[in-house]
C-alpha cells in the first residue's frame, strides 16, 4: 500500500452529516435516533427507513452479532399505530421485532407477540424483548446482502453526494 494511503485522512469530514428525510415527522426522526443510539450500544449497526423485497419500508433494520437481524416500527401516536397495520409483513424478514413508541404512547396498545422499546431524541430502553423467530439461511443471507448493499450505497452518496441521482448510484 502507498505510503501516502496508509496515512490518508479518514474519506469523510467529522461533519458530515446525511441530509433529513422528509418523509417521517419530527417525532419519529427523535425516536428513531434514540432507537439506533441503543442498539449502537448494544454492538449492533442500523439503517433506517430499509427497503425490504416485498416493497415495504422497515423503520429501523439493525445487525447485530451472529448475523442476527432485527427490525423495529416506530410509533410516535396512538393514532400512527392504529393507521398501520402492515407491521406482520415484516416478520419475514428478521430474527425479531419491536415496536419503539414515545413516552406516553400506552404500552397496551402494541402486540404481546412483538418486542418494545420506549425511546426519545437521547436514547432507548427494550421493555419487552422480541420472540425469536430465527430466519432460515437463505432469507438471512438475502437481507444481510440487502443491507450491506444499502450501507455501501449511504456511504458512496455522504463520500461522493454529486455521484447519486435519485433512486440510483
């Protein structure tokens, strides 16, 4: 290796930053921080809003050890949750699910089936663990490319931002 990559400084300012994504509301940006910040301390890596084969949009995908994969809902009101109810369709696609709601948001509402997270702008707190519900190999290894895919293309686009037009590297 040249001498002169060995040194390189790292390919990203400290400051960089990905743009908002318009698509969720304020609250559920804050509850999504706090979600990915717990699991971060729990040795895992995350990626939001994670597109799934089956066309729909998982809130939080997060990786963890063994290849473990889990995936997260936010709910940020009463009236968020009661308007979804796609939520089983991603239990194909993880070894476990939760639910993240804000502080407030009755615990009774969601599924005794499903994890829970209470979480805000600052961090995160399981109150319910998720069922296991282990993948089988060749659906663990087709989300896990999907996901590496995706964090490739998230660091392609903050690197290099006038490579990426909409929808494509």
């Amino acid at each position: 290796m040249p001498a002169a990559l060995a040194s390189a400084a790292p390919i990203l300012p400290p400051d960089t930053v990905l743009p908002p994504d318009r698509r969720q509301s304020p609250t559920a940006l804050r509850l999504q921080r706090g979600v990915r910040r717990l699991f971060s301390e729990m040795g895992c890596v995350t990626l939001p809003e994670f597109s799934l084969v089956n066309g729909r949009r998982a809130d939080v995908i997060a990786l963890c050890g063994a290849g473990r994969l889990t995936i997260v809902e936010i709910k940020s009101s009463v009236a968020d949750f009661r308007a979804d109810r796609k939520w089983p369709d991603y239990r194909d696609f993880c070894d476990r699910f939760f639910f993240a709601i804000a502080e407030g948001v009755p615990e009774s509402l969601i599924p005794e089936a499903c994890g829970l997270i209470v979480a805000d702008g600052y961090g995160a707190m399981i109150l319910r663990e998720a069922p296991e519900h282990p993948l089988s190999g060749p659906r663990r290894k087709a989300v896990t490319l999907r996901f590496a895919h995706s964090a490739a293309r998230t660091l392609h686009a903050l690197a290099d931002p006038g490579a990426v037009r909409e929808g494509a590297l």
